[in-house]
C-alpha cells in the first residue's frame, strides 16, 4: 500500500508527458508524419489503374550493370576501359600490403547501375582458393602435393564458415580473417 501511495504522488507531482524521454519522440513523430503525408499525396496524384508504369518508368531506357563486375585483369586492358582504384586506406606503401595485393590481384569490383565501378570489393570462391595457394605458400611454406592435399581438407570448410549465405563471394574485408582461419594461425602476420 505504501509503494502505491507512493507512486501515485509521484505522479501526480510530475506528469509523464513532461518527461524528456517522452518529449524527444516528438521530433521522430513529426518526420514520420510528413513522410507518410508525401507519400499520401504522391500516392492519390497518380491513377491507381497505372502502377506498373511508375514503377518501371525509371527503368525503361537504362540497361542495370548493378549485378555485375570488374574482375582483375580487366585493369588497364584498353586505353580509357576500366581503371581500377584501390581503396585510399590500402594504397600507399605504408599501408596494409596484404589487403592492398588482395584488391589487387583478386578482388572483382562491383558496378553500379550505369556500369561503373562502385569501390565496392569481393572475393570470388576461385580467386580465395588462388590467393589461399599463394599464402599458403609462402606464410607456411606449402608446395606442391602438400599444399593441394592442404587446400583439399581444409578450403572448403573456411570458405563455408566465411560464406554463410552461399552467395559465391565474401567482402575483401574479410580476406585476413579467412587466410588465418583457413591457415589454423590465427596470429599469422600477413603484412599488415
């Protein structure tokens, strides 16, 4: 009974609507007000009959590349072609050089819808499996019939662990974490 009284004066001494927690929703309130009112009006202009053309009119001239990419040895194949750009943070010498040959050598870049490149960067499981033989190589001294019997009952499980949606590619972003995994070195130093 005590706690109830107290509560109950408490509340009637301060409002809850006074409260700054209740007061800062108003703001969200508002831009979610004025978005539903656009989309509203934008809605009810248009003949509800004639849908399909709104929807594909942004679409009817333009050829969508957004699915595609720039592989590798694409860079510097015709004069004025595509030129790729690796990210500013791994360009310099200074610079993580392992991420940087990653990009390099075996990384695609994504396009954006009018086919050019996004700076978006992934790693197919081909080109993991390629630069894997590589660190491999040359971090743990494989060659040869070893380091394919290596790859063999090892790559598949890494790259299933990284490439949890089966979508064929993981971020470039990734490629140090997958290289330790796939090597069993979690503190293996790979230039960076």
């Amino acid at each position: 009974f005590v706690i109830a009284a107290l509560v109950a004066s408490s509340a009637s001494a301060f409002p809850i609507w006074k409260l700054r927690s209740v007061q800062n929703h108003k703001e969200d309130s508002l831009a979610h007000n004025g978005y539903a009112e656009y989309s509203t009006t934008q809605a009810n202009s248009r003949d509800p009959y004639d849908t399909a053309d709104v929807l594909l009119r942004d679409d009817k001239d333009e050829e969508d590349h957004s699915k595609e990419v720039f592989h590798p040895w694409e860079h510097g194949r015709e004069a004025g072609a595509y030129e790729r750009v690796v990210t500013h943070h791994f360009s310099n010498d200074s610079d993580d050089i392992f991420m940087r040959s990653m990009i390099q050598n075996y990384a695609q870049e994504h396009k954006n819808k009018d086919g050019s490149p996004n700076g978006h960067f992934t790693v197919s499981q081909a080109s993991a499996s390629a630069a894997a033989q590589e660190v491999l190589s040359t971090h743990k001294g494989l060659s040869g019939g070893a380091l394919m019997n290596y790859l063999d009952a090892n790559f598949a499980k890494a790259w299933a662990h990284f490439d949890v949606n089966q979508t064929g590619s993981i971020d470039v972003t990734k490629m140090p974490q997958f290289m330790r995994f796939l090597a069993s070195d979690q503190t293996m130093s790979l230039g960076e």
